[in-house]
C-alpha cells in the first residue's frame, strides 16, 4: 500500500494517520477518528483502523472504541490495531 494513498483515503474519512510500523511481512498503516456517531457504530466512539497489503491485495480493518469512562488510551487503541494487523499478517 502507498503510504500517500493511504492517508489521502484516511483523510477523506475523517481519519488521521497516527502510526507506520515496517515488519518483514510488510507495512502496518494505522489511522484513527473520532466520530458521535457512524453507520457502522451508532454510539460515541474512536475508529481505529488498520491497514496492510498482503499477497497484493491492500486490506483494511476498524477497530470501535466506545467513547465511555473506560475508554482505552490513544496508545492502547494503536497497539491493539497494531497486534490485529500483526496476527493477519502471520496468517
């Protein structure tokens, strides 16, 4: 996956590109937004998203936060994406 590709198309979603992490499967892009409300998730909530590109195909997946109290840190949020893009990768 391009690197501006990527953030022009997070850009266009209200997303902001927040991490890149080089593994030697590839690429780990992760992005993420604030929203009150989507039509995926219809609560409060962080959408953190992660992307790769694998056996040239670019995949992409959301994580949804629910904005609460307990609401995990920024960093947990990435880490999180970051461990789900990992685990796909190692599939």
């Amino acid at each position: 996956m391009d690197i501006d590709r990527f953030e022009k198309i997070c850009r266009a979603s209200r997303l902001r590109p927040e991490k890149r992490v080089q593994t030697d499967k590839g690429t780990i892009y992760v992005a993420e937004g604030y929203f009150n409300r989507h039509p995926e998730f219809d609560k409060p909530h962080y959408k953190t998203l992660w992307a790769v590109a694998k056996a040239g195909m670019d995949i992409a997946q959301p994580l949804y936060f629910e904005f609460s109290a307990t609401l995990p840190k920024k960093e947990d949020r990435i880490a999180e994406a970051v461990k789900t893009a990992w685990q796909f990768l190692n599939d």
